[in-house]
C-alpha cells in the first residue's frame, strides 16, 4: 500500500517502523534531518507535506497539536494535494474542535478523516503495544484498521465521527492526569506520617489496584527518567484540551481546572520540559516545604 507518515518525533519514528513491511512509505518531517536519517529503512523523503502524500493511499500524521495539524493540512495544502478517496488518519491529539473542522474540511474535499490517537508511551510503541481509538467512517475504518493493528495491541472503534476518538484520548489523558495527582498527594501525604512513598506505592497498588499503570506511574515520579515520555507542557496541553471539550459539551470540570492550574505553576516555574509525572510530584514537594516552613 501506499502510505505517506508526516511527523517523525519518537512516537510516530517507533509507529512507522510497524509499517514498513510491505508498503510503500513516503514520510515527511519540519525538520529534514530526522527524515533524512530513516532512508537507510527504505522510505522515501518528501521535501513537504504535500510531495508526501500526493500519491498516498492512506496518510497518517502525527503532529504537534491542533496549530500544526491544520497548518500542514489546511494551510500548506496537503489535504488538497491528496488524491480523491485517501484516507487521512489522525493520530495528534488535538482539540474536539479541531477535530470537528478536520473533519469538516476532508469531507468538501472528498477525502476520509479518520480520528486514530494512540494510548501509550514511546517505549509502548516501539513494542507495537499501543492502544488505538479510531472513529470515522466504516468502509475507511476497514481498510485502515489491518494497518494500525501493526502497531497496537488493541483497538476501540468509538464511532463515526472522527472527533469522539479525539474526545476519548483527551478524556483518557484527564485520568492519567487524575492518577498522577492522586498519588503525588498520596505521597506528599506519606512522607509527612514517616512513610516511604515506595512504600505507600506498593501497599495501594497491590492491595487495591493491582495496575500497571499505577506501578508505572508511581515509579516515574520516584524516579523520573532522563528522557522525559511526556513533558509537562503536553500534560498542560492535554488538561486545557479536555477544559475545552468540556465547556463545549456544558459539562463542569473542577478536578481539571484543579490540575490544569497545578501544571500551569509548574510551568511558570520553569520545569516545563520536565517528566510530566515526576516534575507534577517534585512541585507537590517544594509548595509542600514552603508551606511547612511558613507555619
């Protein structure tokens, strides 16, 4: 099949490598050098989004946030330069809204938007263990579904409108949130009654959760990585795209507000490309200290 893949930061690097098995793939980056250093895998290189995919059958894309993803395709011209009946599958999350001018915009086009975001870390990725959430038609879902189903170790159709999935991976993004600040307050709470947070980690975990994520999560904000997966400017991002989606909806968010505005502090305070879990947690334990030492 024919494919063009634009945007090759570590996600969408760790996804591609699923499908280049017997397609023909055509990927395009902003910053030429990444692309460059893939030909060795047997793609080609586009100069822009619309050499990519002018011959495309399917295109994915996996860009930044809404500005990005309506700039490559509205703005530069790749939705326009896509043949008539290609499939467009978006895996960015993006805002509800966005999604719904995409969606918009393909179908004057004669083209199939397909909402496809993906649950899951860089490492998750590489692994081809990623959860995918499609919605969109279902003659375009069909033909793409074998595709994703390279990459992801399940797949949950939420509808036809390509937005619900954009809807799903936001609203799945405000319980990783919810998780994280639960146990930072968790912990904080811990290390004041003389308990390791190790140790409040494993007692909830494996005596009431007995998750992996919580495992996980837990263990990113003990020890954050070197490499962030996530930063806390993408939790900022996530947290203000469910606000969003819930305004438009008419439906009260408080516990969002609540962590959007703990994110947006650790922002102001310089830890923006910090782990999203591990940098939410260090905050928590410095307000906590400059609250302790104004008693």
């Amino acid at each position: 099949m024919r494919i063009a893949f634009l945007g090759l930061g570590k996600m969408g690097v760790a996804i591609l490598k699923h499908l280049l098995p017997d397609n023909e793939i055509t990927v395009w980056n902003r910053t030429l050098s990444t692309a460059e250093a893939l030909r060795g895998e047997g793609v080609k290189v586009a100069a822009t989004p619309q050499e990519a995919v002018k011959e495309a059958e399917v295109v994915f894309s996996i860009l930044l946030n809404d500005a990005a993803v309506e700039d490559v395709f509205l703005k530069q011209g790749a939705l326009e330069a896509m043949p008539a009946g290609s499939i467009h599958a978006c895996l960015s999350t993006i805002s509800v809204a966005s999604s719904q001018r995409l969606t918009e915009a393909h179908q004057q086009a004669g083209k199939h938007f397909i909402g496809a975001p993906v649950f899951g870390r860089p490492h998750v990725a590489e692994a081809g263990k990623l959860w995918s959430v499609l919605a969109g038609e279902d003659a375009s879902l069909a033909k793409l579904r074998p595709l994703v189903e390279r990459y992801s170790r399940g797949v949950t159709v939420v509808g036809k409108q390509p937005w619900s999935a954009h809807a799903m991976k936001v609203g799945g993004n405000f319980m990783i949130t919810a998780m994280i600040a639960s146990l930072t307050e968790g912990f904080v709470f811990a290390e004041a009654n003389g308990i390791e947070p190790a140790t409040y980690l494993q007692v909830v975990n494996q005596g009431l959760f007995q998750s992996p994520f919580v495992e996980m999560y837990g263990g990113l904000m003990l020890h954050p990585p070197e490499t962030p997966g996530g930063t806390i400017a993408l939790g900022e991002k996530d947290a203000r795209l469910f606000l969003d989606a819930a305004r438009g909806a008419h439906v009260p968010a408080p516990l969002a507000h609540q962590f959007h505005e703990h994110l947006k502090q650790a922002m102001a305070e310089g830890m923006q490309n910090a782990d999203w879990a591990g940098g939410y947690y260090q905050l928590a334990k410095t307000v906590a200290g400059r609250e302790h030492g104004n008693d």
